[in-house]
C-alpha cells in the first residue's frame, strides 16, 4: 500500500505543476479538482491503512464540499468576472 | 489478488492521466484526459479498497465515496467545458 500512497502523492505534485502554472483560469480549476479528487482517494486509502473510519467521513465531506467550489467558480468565471 | 489486481490497473489509468493533463495542449484535450482517467482510475482504485478486506462496515461509506466521485465528476467536467467555451464565444464576438 506505500507504494499506491506512492503514485498518487507524485500524481498530486505532478498535477499541482498545472495548477500553479497553467495557461488560463480554467486549466488550474481542472487541476484543482483532480489534485482534491486524488486527495479524496488518498485519505481513503489512509483510512484503510490505518482501520480508522472517522477519515472515510472525512473523505466525503471533503468530496461534497470541492465539488460545490469547482462548480460554483466555474459558472462564476462564466459570466466573465474573475479570469484573466 | 483481486484487490491488487484493481488498484494496479486504476494506478494505471491515474498515472496516464495525469500525464495527459501536463502534456495536452488544449483546455478541453486537457479537460479530456481528467475526465476519463478520473473516472476509470479512481473508480478502480476505490473498488479494490472495498475489496481489500472481506466484507466490513466501512465498505458502505467507501461505496457511497465512489457512488459520489461518479456522480460529481461529469458534472464537474461539463461545467468547466460549457464555461470555457460560453467565455471564448462571447470574447470573440466583442473583439470583432
């Protein structure tokens, strides 16, 4: 399972990459919702890993809670306030 | 053996996804390659959690946590999309 937590930490630098330097506004949201999707998956696997379930909790109310962000920015940036 | 066998194959799809986010070249090819390999990879690696170990409470949750990533990423995806190409519409149509 280390090697698993492995990848998807690389996976997480390797997207975060994007986030700071993508071309335009909604290159970083994509990049901010895969890197918290990885998160989510991430702290499952923890949650296996260390048999404690209050983190599964945790993992889903920080699923429910970056899905609402994303959205919520994507149909502000569409009305053409925010980017550049 | 079934839940290595998931996880690889869902590392898999993670790791070309996340290739495809740093090397495409177009938001939306971009936009892409997040929305496959989240979906696949992701959903492969939460399926071979819950079947790490036996049947337990704590496979519900990691049910309802896939459940959840399957339905929210689409729409995630297709929000980004519509409002990507609704603000490259109406700029051109202002700078012409």
């Amino acid at each position: 399972m280390h090697l698993v937590e492995a990848v998807l930490l690389l996976s997480i630098v390797a997207v975060l990459y994007r986030l700071f330097g993508g071309p335009t506004s909604w290159d970083r949201l994509l990049a901010y919702n895969s890197a918290s999707n990885r998160v989510v998956v991430l702290l499952a696997i923890v949650a296996i890993v260390s048999k404690q379930q209050i983190y599964l909790d945790v993992a889903i109310v920080y699923a429910a809670l970056s899905f609402l962000g994303v959205v919520i920015l994507a149909r502000f940036m569409e009305r053409g306030e925010g980017h550049r | 053996m079934i839940a290595k066998i998931l996880i690889s194959f869902g590392l898999v799809f993670v790791a070309i996804g996340t290739l495809g986010i740093l090397r495409f070249q177009d938001i939306y090819s971009r936009l892409q390659a997040s929305g496959v390999s989240d979906n696949a990879g992701l959903g492969l690696v939460l399926l071979g959690l819950i079947a790490y170990q036996g049947m337990e409470l704590q496979d519900v949750a990691l049910a309802f946590l896939l459940f959840l990533l399957l339905l929210t990423n689409p729409i995630v995806t297709h929000s980004i999309a519509k409002s990507a190409f609704t603000q490259r519409h109406t700029g051109a149509k202002e700078e012409g």
